[in-house]
C-alpha cells in the first residue's frame, strides 16, 4: 500500500476516535448533570476519572494525527 493512502486511512482512523470519545465524554458530563444528587460519591469520582482519561487519550490522538500529516 501506498504510504500516503496509509497515512490517510490512519488519520481517518484517527478521527474516529476522537469523534466516539468525545462523543462518550460529552454523554457522561450530561449524565453527570442530570444525576448528580442520585447517585454515590463514589460512582461520581470514577465517572470524572474516566472523563479525564478520555481527554487524555483525545489529547494523545491529535497529537497522533498532527503528526501524521
């Protein structure tokens, strides 16, 4: 394969990715809001955990993506 047809299919890849784990973080900020007062300290701190692991990994992927091209 070509090497600039793969670093298109990766940078597309790429873009995937970003759009599904924005697309988590946002679902979870929103449930976040509308639960807050239901649900257990706990269970609040592991969803804001996961909401900063997933900017990380959305960070890491443009970063990615910036250097591909």
């Amino acid at each position: 394969m070509d090497k600039s047809n793969n670093q298109a299919d990766d940078k597309v890849h790429l873009q995937k990715h970003i759009a599904h784990t924005v697309a988590n973080l946002h679902d979870a900020e929103a449930y976040l809001d509308e639960h807050a007062n239901e649900i257990t300290a706990g269970k609040k701190r592991g969803i804001e955990a996961e909401n900063d692991r997933r900017k990380e990994s959305i960070n890491g992927f443009e970063t990615k993506m910036n250097h591909e091209g």
